[in-house]
C-alpha cells in the first residue's frame, strides 16, 4: 500500500514563486491544447482564435477593457481579505447588491438628471456591496461561523432577489413583458474614455486607480502591515494590538465596496439597465485573478487582463469553431487548477510512503516502512 504525505519545505524557492504563475499558463494551454485535439480542432487554430483574434483591433481592445474593470476592481479587494486569511467567497453577490443599490437612483428617480447622479449610483453601489459584506462577517465575528460558506450562499440569495425585482417591483412597465428595469437616463450612463474608438468607459479607470490604491496600502501603511501580521500570524497581532474581529470587518467591508463599485460601473457603463444575469460570473473568476496575480494589486491588472481575454476567446471560438463558449469556463477552471498546485509544490514537497503488512502475535498490523520515494 502506498500512501502520500505533504511535508513543508523549510524554505520556499524564491525563484519559483516568481515564475509559478508562468508555469501555471504554461500547463493550461498545454492542457487547452489536448481539450481541442479531443474535440476535432487544430490546437494551433484555435489559440489563435482565443487569444490572438480577440485583441487584433482597437474596439476589440476596448471590449478587453470593459472585461477586465470588473475583475481588476473585485481582485483586489479580495487579496486584502485572503492576505489577512479571511475568505470572501460571495464577491459575486456583492457585486450584484452593488448593481441594485447603484440602481435606485435611475429606476425610481429617473426625472433627477445632473453630475451629481453618477457619482451617487457609485456611492450607493459602494454601500450596497458593503451593507452585504458585513453579513458574512457580522456572522463570523458574533457566531463564529465559517464565512466561506456564509458569503458563498448569500450570492444565492442575490441572484434570486435580483431575479424577483426585474420581474416584479422594478419590471419596466413598456417592457413588453421583458424581466428589465428601465433604460438608464443619459445622466446616468458612465461616460466612455473615447467614444469613437470603442466602448471602454471609467470602469477600466477605476479600476487601475484601486490597484493602485491597494499597492500603496500594502506596501506603504500601517494598516497593511496589520494586514498581513494578522494573516501569517495571528497571535502576533494579537500581541501587537491588532484585533482579530475589526480586521474580520475592515477585509470584507473594503472587498464588498469594490465588489459593488464593479457591479454598478458594469450595470451603468456595459449593460444600461438591471436584467436577470448581470454578470458571466466575475466574481469567482476574481478569485482565479487575485491568486494567478500572487495576490499583489499590480499583479493582478496583469492577470485581470489575462483572464478577461479568455471570456472574449470564449465568445470567439463559439461563432468561429462551433464549440461552446463554455470553454472559457474550462480554461479558467484548469488555471486555477495549475495556479493552486503550483503554489502547493512551492510551499510543500510530496512524499510517497510505503506501508507493509506484518503479522504479529496472530494480528495483522500496519507498519509504516521506509520511505520509499521523495520528490523534491
């Protein structure tokens, strides 16, 4: 009998947790590569259709932009709750909850026009992501509760009530039956970058204006300092004075913001409107991100692009091949796959143990033999 062990290395190659998330690209299209010879396609063609074709144009490279905004900005949040190892799982839903109370503004006021209405929707967005961060850690901080399943099924919960108010409450009346909101007032449409080459808007802007943000938190202040005391230890911070609890808050409260600012930029800049599906799933597709960009905000607009591309990819080889854009879904699925097993390799080496039967006394016993095999 064999079995495998985990054992932690006592010191991490420096040189490899700089290139695992190289090696992890490298191992999924190497992986992509085997899906489309299985499924009857030239491998060469179709990497060219997913990742060249897509961004060959300018307009193209604006709709790599508005792909991007949303991930970017939710990444981000999201590697200041998974450096101090809290996990929001439910970025998705705050993102959605953004998008409602980002929406109040021009479904139930659309007579008030002016500047003052787009940055009240982010605002409001803001707050509607944050008000349904603070639930998670609400429960994790009174009741102990795991937050990662606790933000996880409030996403849920989001989806179905925005699903209730397109088609209930705020169904718009000249719809013709559509589940839709109102069309967004001029007023509170999120201006494009430049209007005569594409449809990028300020959500891009926002975005790398967090990353940024974040960056110099991290790097720069105290309170990224506590940040990541509190994560790698948290009796450290203890004994620092750093409470475990207004961390608990402040991660989720921060992520649950940007995840909101996403929804709302998304609803007022791309779609226009509130509709059943707002979202291909940005909000667990951040989490691939913020792990593929080594949880560091200017790493991640890199991976944010990266991972944006592959939606566009998506949408490509459907019309261009045939092939489901589910695809997209695949290869996101199996980067993450290679992102995670390349860190664990980093941080651990794998150990195959042999396990001998014996008999002793007329019983059977397991010994543990020799090791048998070390890979390094």
């Amino acid at each position: 009998m064999m079995r495998i062990e985990l054992v932690k290395r006592p010191q991490r190659s420096a040189l490899f947790s700089v290139l695992s998330p190289f090696i992890a690209f490298a191992l999924t299209m190497i992986a992509g590569g085997i899906m489309f010879a299985l499924l009857g396609v030239n491998p060469l063609d179709a990497f060219n259709i997913y990742f060249i074709q897509p961004i060959s144009e300018v307009w193209q490279l604006h709709e790599l932009a508005i792909k991007a905004a949303p991930l970017i900005l939710i990444a981000v949040g999201l590697s200041v709750c998974y450096k101090a190892n809290i996990w929001n799982i439910g970025a998705e839903g705050q993102f959605i909850f953004g998008a409602i109370f980002g929406s109040i503004i021009p479904v139930l006021f659309p007579q008030f026009e002016g500047p003052l209405v787009i940055p009240l929707m982010l605002l409001l967005g803001m707050v509607g992501g944050a008000f349904y961060a603070s639930i998670p850690a609400f429960l994790k901080t009174r009741f102990s509760t795991n937050e990662i399943l606790t933000s996880l099924m409030l996403v849920y919960v989001a989806q179905l009530f925005l699903d209730w108010l397109v088609r209930g409450p705020w169904r718009d009346p000249q719809g013709h039956g559509f589940p839709q909101t109102i069309q967004f007032g001029d007023s509170a449409v999120l201006p494009e970058l430049m209007p005569d080459a594409g449809r990028a808007n300020w959500g891009i802007l926002f975005a790398l204006v967090a990353a940024v943000a974040i960056w110099l938190m991290m790097s720069r202040m105290l309170k990224g300092f506590e940040v990541r005391v509190l994560g790698s230890s948290p009796r450290a911070g203890r004994f620092a004075g750093f409470g475990f609890n207004r961390m608990v808050f402040f991660t989720f409260l921060l992520s649950g913001a940007l995840a909101g600012l996403a929804g709302i930029s998304e609803v007022s800049g791309a779609i226009g409107q509130l509709q059943p599906v707002i979202s291909p799933g940005y909000g667990f597709t951040a989490i691939i991100v913020a792990f593929l960009g080594r949880l560091n905000p200017l790493g991640i607009v890199a991976a944010g692009l990266v991972l944006a591309l592959t939606y566009l990819g998506g949408e490509a080889v459907q019309s261009a091949l045939g092939i489901s854009d589910k695809v997209a879904r695949v290869f996101q699925g199996m980067l993450l796959f290679f992102v995670l097993g390349c860190d664990t390799l980093i941080h651990y080496r794998i150990r195959l143990i042999g396990m001998a039967l014996t008999k002793a006394n007329g019983t059977a016993q397991l010994e543990a033999a020799p090791k048998l095999e070390e890979a390094r």
